[in-house]
C-alpha cells in the first residue's frame, strides 16, 4: 500500500487513488466469498443433478442455516468484486490504439456476470427459505440455482474475449498490459465454453457438478482474478509514474522496481 503515501496532490492523483484502493478489494472481498464458499456444504462435493426430489429437499432441511448465511454473504459481498474489474476497464481505456469500444462492452459483461450471479444466489436462498415445502418444488428451485450459477457462460467468455482483443490492439510502443494477458485471458475464455452444458447433461464433465463445468470453470476464473491482480498493480503503478503522480522512472515502457 506504500503507492498511497508516495502519492503527490496533484489533479491525475484522485485517479491513481480510487484505483490502488478499488484493486485492493480484490483480495479482501475474495478472503470473504472464499469464506462463503467453504460454508455452502453443495459445493463440497457439488450437489448432483441426478439427486432425486427427496434427496434435494433432505439437503436443505438439515443445512439450511449454513446456506443461508453462504448465500446471504454471496448476496451482500459479491457485487464488490466489481471496483477490482473496474480498474480493468480504466487500464483498458488508456491504451492507445483503440477507442473506448472494448472498455465499455467488458464493463457491460461484467455487469451482466455479476447480476446472474446474484441471481443464482436467490434462487439457493427462496429453495432454503421455505425447507418444509414440496421436495419437488424444492429440486426445481435448486435446478435454476444450479443452472443459472454455472450454464450462463456468454458472458463470461465474452468478458475475457473483449479483453484478449483490447491487448492484441494495443500495439503502441509502451502497451498497458503485457501480450500475454490477451493469450491468457483467451484461454481462460475457452475454459468457460464448456460449462454451457451445465443446462443439459445431467452426468459426465460437462454436467453442472462436473469436472470441466464446476471445477475447471471456477477455478480458472479465480486463478484469472488473481493473475490479474500483479497485473494491475504494475500497470496502475507505471501510470502513476507517466504521470507524475509519484516519483520514478519508466524506461522502454517499463517502470522501475516496485516498491
């Protein structure tokens, strides 16, 4: 956090500002949805989709407090991942050889992304909130919860394409993120595709408990929000330094060594 003490009152500083602190709800909102995460007994291992009635409705009758209390986190703290993709969207808008296209449709995905999720969380809390109901109302609502957490993957993939073409077009003499990020962030893009399946197989890796719907899916989106973080604290430092917002030195597009 030493960037806020070096940090210099000038005009460009509120920016360089808002932006460390937005990156570093990165980890903080992430220690509590991973809290969140450890408490929803689903997840461990994922609920079946071949799980009868009885079965679904047994689950949420003898767990219903840990699901409220995992979906009720998930519902209050997971809209707070956004100021960290913002910071994305404000990097993306400073490269150079492109106009504010690319930005505007990522922040659009991730918005749309955020909101299915929040979704998904209600329908994990409506099935819990009534545990005495019909089991087979019960499994409906726990499908919808199921589906709409993991199938809606448009855009998602889209998120991670939009920025793959940001970085390819961003072939100005000092690009903002490295070349890499837009070969990885495409590749995290293909590990989303296949959880689409989530919507029609009920067994095998493509259902929503399995190995490339679940686990490949979610875990190559947390490993992107974590690569993602070094990346971003490099590019808001080095555009701290461009613009002489604190003291250092940029040479061939690269700044000096982080403190």
């Amino acid at each position: 956090m030493q960037i806020l003490e070096q940090v210099q009152d000038l005009p460009k500083a509120g920016n360089i500002k808002a932006q460390w602190v937005s990156l570093w709800t990165g980890p903080a909102v992430g220690f509590v949805l991973l809290v969140a995460l450890l408490a929803f007994p689903g997840f461990w291992p994922p609920m079946s989709p071949t799980m009868t009635a009885g079965q679904v409705a047994s689950f949420y009758a003898e767990n219903t407090a840990w699901i409220r209390f995992s979906q009720v986190t998930f519902n209050l703290c997971g809209i707070m991942v956004l100021p960290f993709f913002m910071v994305i969207v404000v990097q993306m808008k400073r490269m150079k050889t492109q106009s504010h296209v690319l930005a505007y449709c990522y922040l659009t995905a991730v918005v749309s992304g955020a909101t299915i999720f929040a979704l998904s969380n209600i329908f994990f809390l409506v099935a819990a909130f009534r545990p005495d109901r019909s089991p087979e109302i019960i499994q409906v609502l726990n499908d919808l919860a199921w589906i709409v957490f993991i199938a809606p993957v448009g855009m998602v993939v889209a998120q991670f394409v939009l920025l793959a073409v940001a970085v390819y077009f961003d072939n100005g003499p000092h690009p903002v993120f490295p070349r890499w990020v837009g070969y990885y962030s495409a590749a995290t893009a293909v590990a989303m595709i296949p959880a689409a399946g989530a919507a029609v197989f009920h067994t095998g890796p493509l259902a929503w408990d399995g190995f490339l719907s679940f686990w490949v899916r979610n875990g190559a989106f947390a490993l992107f929000v974590i690569v993602m973080f070094f990346v971003l604290r490099r590019a808001v430092y080095r555009q701290a330094i461009e613009e002489g917002v604190i003291e250092g030195v940029v040479e061939g597009g690269r700044q000096g060594a982080l403190q």
